[in-house]
C-alpha cells in the first residue's frame, strides 16, 4: 500500500453533501479505537519528551539562524512568535525569549492598522505582547493590543459583531479578547468575544461556516452548501482553516477560567473537530488540503497537520477525549512531520503557503516552508510534549 494512501471513513452529511469521505480502503484489521468503522492504523508510539523538544529546537533554530531579521508584525509572522514563545515556556531558553523580544520591540509593540483596526488579522500580533508582557510586565507591551479590543467592546460599535467572516479568524483573535478579559477582570471581553464567534459559527453566510453534523468549518461563506466544489464535485473543507480553527479554540480554552459561561460549547466544539479528523486522517499521518476530498491535490501538509496534533493533544491532555483512543493520531502525526517534512539541517518543509483553498500556492513540495508554519509546527509540539511529558 502506498504510505500516502488515504483511510477514510464515516458517512457524515451536511445539509446538501457529504463532507467527510465515505470509503474506507487499506489493511484489513480490527477497528480504529477512536472510530470503530475505520481498520486499524499502524501506530508509533509517543515520543519521549526530550525528543520531541529535541526536533522543536531543531526546526526553531534553523528559522531563527535563517532569519536575522525577525520579520514584520503581520498575522503570518505573529504566528511563528506564537509558536516561539511557546517553546520558551517550555524550555526556558533565553534565546528565544531574546529574539520574539526584539521582534516586539522592533514594532514598537504596535499592531498593523493602529488600534482602530477591526481586523482579526491584525490582532494576531497581540497573542505574542501578552505572551511577553506575562514573562516581563510592562504596561507598554499591551497599550496598543488592549486599545483596540477595548475599542471593539466599548466605544467602536460594539454591537457590531460580524467582522470575523472567515474561519481563520478565530485563531487570530480570540485567544487576546479572552486573555485581556482575565487580565482585567473584566467579563465583557468575553461576552464580546462569543457575539463575534458565534456570528462565525451560526450566521455568516447564513447558517454560519460550522457544519453541525460533522464538525468541520468551511473556511468562509464562498464554500458553503451549492457554493464552491472540487474538481469532482465534493465539497471543499480546507484543512489549514479548520487547523486555526482547533488552535484558537485550544489558546482561548487555555486563557478562560473553567467557570466561564461559554467555555463548554468551545470544549464540545473543539471535541467534535478532534473526533472527525481522526477520522480523515492520512495512513502517513498527515492530512490533505482537502478534508472533504482525498483526491483533491493529496500529498502532505505540513501546517494544518500540525494545527491538528496542537487541537487532538490538548484535547487528550484536557480529558475531552479518550486518551487510548487518541493517542495514537498525535503520534502518527508526530512522527510523520519529523520523518518527512523536517529536514535534516531543521528546515521545516511540505507547508502549504499563504492562501485561503487546497489550491492555493500550490505545488507544496519538500521544499515549501512560511514563518506561520513553523509557528504551527512549534505550537503542536510544545503541546504534544507536555502530553509526553
């Protein structure tokens, strides 16, 4: 069988197609624990901790060394300091600290459209400030980020709640309305912050870009139900999208205290999306660019299949899933990123670049590799070996 052979299963529809693939194909054997209809998959076991952090450090020291210049302050490159300092947090090393400090400082702390900025995008930058503000408190690093969010929930329309009209929103900028809200003890970012997820996830477009019957989300209202298909005509799920999905659902979850109001439709709902891509899952580990359709550009991704061990190993670590059961697609996935898309040197490839669809910036080849990918790379890991550890 071919290593890039996919197993799918689960006939699960939305409201006109079927999302999910519906073959299932491969080894005969006994059931997927986590979806008894699928056959078994070989399963690796979980890394050691030491070597998980040992194949972070080596893809995060590559891009640093690669990159003298820390870049700008877009959401792309928030993503990768995002990763960073998660990596920090776990290993302590000054030199990370050293270079997200001095990204920050290169940007004044600022965000790109100043503080009247709506823009998710825009936002994303503000995970970082408050990631350094908690290791080295001070008042500037977070006068830009809560300025603007403060304006969102206060004086600039607040009832205004439909800015987020694409899914990878919710990885931008959730995670800062939900940490400015314990910050200041103040319940309202949290309120702000659901009106605008909920405009996401139920109204956007119409019914809203999360199809309730398998748990996945259309990148935006262009892929809905009779909008844009495959070249063979099932629907487009593209996996990157729902990848910010499963991380802003993890980051915000991690910020809120548990006693918070929404805090359990974000724990169903970050489930629902862990449980449906074990399902889909490559036999190497990977997930296509396509969730819906296995033929549709199939190769390896790097990004979203990263996003989706950082969602599955907080979920297994959070007990909203079955640790036997899931245990197995993390490892799958782990080993399938650090034996096929990390190179030797460090270099981190098979990233699908900037875009918004499985076409989008295609080829992804051994070879193709962006700031927010590694980022995506480091949020999985650092996650996964806390699960390890």
């Amino acid at each position: 069988m071919d290593r890039r052979q996919l197993l799918v299963g689960g006939a699960a529809l939305s409201a006109s197609a079927a999302l999910l693939p519906t073959s299932a194909s491969a080894a005969e054997a006994p059931a997927h624990p986590a979806h008894p209809s699928l056959p078994a998959r070989l399963a690796p076991t979980l890394p050691s901790r030491a070597a998980i952090i040992r194949d972070l450090r080596r893809v995060a020291d590559h891009w640093i060394g690669a990159h003298t210049d820390p870049g700008d302050n877009g959401w792309a490159n928030a993503t990768f300091f995002s990763g960073l300092l998660a990596l920090h947090r776990l290993t302590g090393s000054a030199r990370y600290l050293a270079y997200a400090r001095g990204w920050a400082e290169k940007h004044a702390y600022g965000l790109r459209g100043g503080v009247t900025t709506r823009h998710a995008d825009n936002h994303n930058a503000g995970q970082a400030y408050l990631d350094l503000y908690e290791i080295e408190p001070e008042a500037q690093k977070l006068a830009a980020i809560e300025e603007s969010l403060h304006r969102m929930v206060y004086t600039d329309q607040p009832a205004k709640n439909d800015d987020w009209w694409w899914d990878d929103a919710l990885h931008m900028a959730m995670p800062p309305f939900a940490r400015i809200g314990v910050l200041r003890k103040d319940p309202q970012y949290w309120e702000k912050v659901y009106a605008l997820y909920h405009h996401t996830k139920r109204v956007e477009g119409g019914p809203g870009l999360y199809d309730t019957a398998t748990g996945l989300w259309y990148r935006d209202k262009r892929f809905l139900p009779g909008g844009i298909l495959s070249p063979s005509g099932k629907p487009v799920v593209w996996s990157r999208g729902n990848g910010w999905v499963a991380g802003g659902h993890v980051k915000t979850l991690k910020a809120l205290p548990g006693s918070e109001r929404h805090t359990g439709e974000y724990k169903e709902t970050l489930t629902k999306l862990v449980t449906a891509l074990a399902g889909v899952q490559r036999a190497d580990g990977f997930w296509n660019v396509n969730l819906a359709d296995a033929a549709h550009l199939p190769g390896p991704e790097t990004s979203g299949t990263s996003f989706f061990v950082h969602g599955t190993a907080y979920a297994i670590r959070s007990r909203l899933v079955d640790r036997a059961a899931y245990l197995p697609v993390v490892a799958r996935a782990w080993q399938g990123l650090v034996t096929t898309a990390v190179h030797p040197d460090g270099f981190l490839g098979y990233v699908q670049n900037v875009g918004d669809r499985p076409e989008s910036s295609q080829p992804v080849t051994y070879d193709t590799t962006s700031d927010f990918g590694v980022g995506a790379f480091l949020l999985g890991g650092t996650e996964l070996a806390l699960l390890a550890g």
